[in-house]
C-alpha cells in the first residue's frame, strides 16, 4: 500500500512532511491512528510549513498529541 493511501486517504502528502514523518516512527504510528478528517487537517498545517526545521518540529509535536488539540 502506498504511503499516500495508508496515511492520508488518498491526499497528497506534502514531501517535506512525508520525510519527517518518515524519520519519526512515533509520529508515522500517531498520524496513521488520526482519522481521515484529522488528517487532513494536519497536512493543511503542514503545507504552510516553510522550513525544515518547522516541519520537524511539527511532525515531533504530533506524538501525544490529542484529538482536540488539532484544532
């Protein structure tokens, strides 16, 4: 299965994100729990992300995270 399938539902996976989330298997883990909606959400955060480090820093932020604090 593909990545774009498996994680986002069929949505285009921003590549600096898919690569973050590739180098933190938590992150992957948390994200793929998300719900389609809450997918998305997060990688319309994650395209407005501009720097390496941000993206890092937001895909990081995803382990533990909570469903409403997506929002």
């Amino acid at each position: 299965m593909k990545m774009r399938e498996k994680f986002a539902g069929g949505a285009d996976v921003p590549v600096g994100f898919g690569m973050a989330l590739a180098q933190n298997t938590a992150a992957m883990d948390a994200f793929s729990a998300l719900s389609g909606e809450q997918r998305r959400q997060v990688l319309e955060k994650s395209r407005r992300i501009r720097s390496r480090e941000e993206m890092r820093s937001y895909v990081d932020s995803l382990v533990g995270l909570s469903p409403e604090q997506l929002h």
